[in-house]
C-alpha cells in the first residue's frame, strides 16, 4: 500500500509516450495526480492517455495528452 496520496495534484509527464515517461505517468496516475503527457506522436500519446484513463476505478483522475 502506498503511503503517497496525490489526490487534488497536477503531474506533467514529458516524454510519456513510451518507456520510462509512460511508466512515470501511470504511476503518478494510480496515486491520485491528474496527469498530463506530452510527447512525439500524438497517436501513441492518445493511446497512451487512452491505457492510463481505463485503469481508473470510476471517478478517477483523467490522463489528457497535450499537444
């Protein structure tokens, strides 16, 4: 269990359409930060945003791909 509650917070996440930034944006995402990603390819960022989005329970914080 986490200790880290981030509920209310606003993460950027550069570099978020893969690898290490994607990792970093789901997990700011489980914690409870609204996320925002940015990245080359606004196809696999809309994905991206799209993956993180669905792993919300209900009322969840939402993942938005900025361009």
């Amino acid at each position: 269990m986490s200790t880290v509650d981030l509920t209310g917070k606003v993460a950027l996440v550069t570099g978020a359409s893969r690898g290490v930034g994607k990792h970093t944006a789901r997990s700011l995402h489980a914690v409870g930060a609204t996320v925002g990603i940015t990245g080359r390819s606004a196809e696999t960022l809309g994905a991206t945003a799209a993956e993180i989005g669905a792993r919300s329970t209900g009322s969840g914080p939402p993942a938005v791909a900025l361009r």
